[in-house]
C-alpha cells in the first residue's frame, strides 16, 4: 500500500489547492492512505499582526474536519483518508494545544517544532533571525523542543524531525560532536516515548537538499526502534507524494519494511511498498 501522511492544502494560506483536489490526485497515484494534515491554527500570535499565510484561522478549523469527513464518506472505496493535523509544539502553550488535540477525532497528530518563541525558524520571510544568535544554541533550543513535544503525549508522529537545517543555518564543523549530542537526546526521547517519526521528503526541494531526517539521522532512528511513516508535505496536488519513491527506496536499503499508518490514534504497521 502506498502511503502520504503529510498534506497541505489551501486553507493554511501558503498552499494551494481543495481538499478534494488532493483526495483525487491521491487516487490517480494509487495511493491506499492519503493524510490530510493541514496546520493547526495560530495559538500563541495574533494572526492580524503576526506574518500572514502561516496557518487556517480557528473559526475553519471545525469546517476544515467537518470536510474531511465528508469526502472519508464520499471517496470510501476508492482511498482511505485519514484526519490529520500537524501540531505544532509551542513551548508554554500545551494546555492551548492539548484542547485542540482532544476537540476532533483526528486519526492523527503530527508534532512539528516550527516556532522557537515567534520566530518560525522555518519561514523563508525570517531568515534574519539567525543575525547576531549562535547557531549552537538555536539547535539545542530547537531539539529542546522536540524532545518536549515527544514527552506530551499529543502527538503520534515527529515531523521533519531535523527541519532546523533547512536554510543551511548550522553550528560550525568543528562543534559537530555538540550538534550530534543535542539530536542524539532528541532521538532517545522519542524512542522512549513510543512516537513515529516521518521522513519527509520534502527537505530535498528545499536548500539543504536533504530529507527529513537525513540518512545519518535516519540511521540513528532505525537503531533506536523508532517506527516511520511517509510524508511529502505537499502545498499543491501536483506536488503530491513527490520524492517520495526516493523516500521508499532509501527505507527498503536500510533494512525497513514496514511503515506506520493509523486510525483514531491507533498505529498499525503495514508492508513498506517500493
């Protein structure tokens, strides 16, 4: 069965495309599971004064579920969708989070780490925030978090678990061996805490050209035990599952076979498919 876990469409406001684009696109690939996993609203900045196009608004958040039920019914038999959400982790707000994890039947939650404060380490608009901080102590705040987020018991899924890197932004070469024991602790609280991590195929369009996680770091999970599932995080139908027969491919030659799926927070492994 192929798989994507990781969707976007064009109520977050920075990807395009209806819901049902996706459902269809996602049949035309073959696809077993499609997730729909758009971003939880903004909890912790007011939307009308923060960066625009970065989540829903709240008030679609029900409308947005109530539409994908909808098309679980209508497209029963042709894909399998599932209710997702990607979560993001914001230190101090949990109890804000946590009501939105309970509010809806999600099959799934990703915990994705994108903010550190309010600045979204993952925006190309804010890029800047990088002038005058040492990369060192930005990555052991961003693993922080991840940790964090792994010991909720929010989410069932890590996202793009190394995303940190996308803009090239790093500690130098020579604090390597600090770099490496940051994402090594990370690791260990997500094994220890039973969570799927994804890879996340994306990072290869971005500019550090490399999944998430990179091989070095996948490597690491699979030693650990860490279940994996698939995402492409697609922002546009036509960029569904992109990469991610890249992704397939590089599990099967490390050894994985299976990947996680879910349903109303249940995980079940199933056959990994080239």
């Amino acid at each position: 069965m192929l798989i994507d876990y990781h969707t976007h469409h064009e109520r977050c406001g920075h990807a395009v495309g209806k819901l049902e684009q996706y459902v269809r696109r996602g049949i035309e690939l073959g696809l077993g599971q499609l997730g729909l996993s758009d971003h939880m609203p903004l909890i912790h900045v007011d939307p009308a004064n923060y960066y625009p196009e970065m989540a829903m608004p709240m008030d679609e958040l029900p409308r947005y579920v109530e539409e994908v039920l909808a098309l679980k019914e209508k497209y029963k038999g042709q894909i399998e969708l599932k209710l997702g959400l990607e979560g993001d982790y914001i230190s101090g707000w949990e109890e804000q989070i946590e009501r939105i994890v309970h509010a809806y039947p999600w099959d799934y939650v990703i915990g994705s780490v994108h903010f550190l404060g309010e600045w979204d380490v993952t925006d190309y608009r804010q890029t800047a925030g990088w002038e005058g901080r040492d990369p060192l102590e930005v990555y052991a705040e961003y693993y922080e978090a991840i940790g964090r987020a792994a010991e909720t018991g929010f989410y069932d899924i890590i996202g793009h678990f190394d995303v940190i890197k996308r803009f090239g932004f790093a500690p130098p070469a020579e604090q390597g061996e600090q770099r490496s024991e940051l994402e090594e602790r990370a690791l260990h609280r997500i094994a220890r805490n039973g969570i799927v991590m994804e890879l996340n195929a994306s990072g290869l369009t971005k500019p550090c050209a490399e999944m998430f996680p990179s091989e070095r770091l996948l490597r690491r999970a699979i030693e650990l035990g860490i279940p994996l599932t698939l995402g492409s995080d697609a922002h546009d139908p036509a960029k569904l599952s992109e990469n991610l027969d890249v992704a397939r491919a590089q599990l099967l030659g490390l050894g994985v076979h299976e990947v996680a799926t879910f349903d109303r927070r249940k995980r079940t492994m199933i056959a990994l498919t080239e």
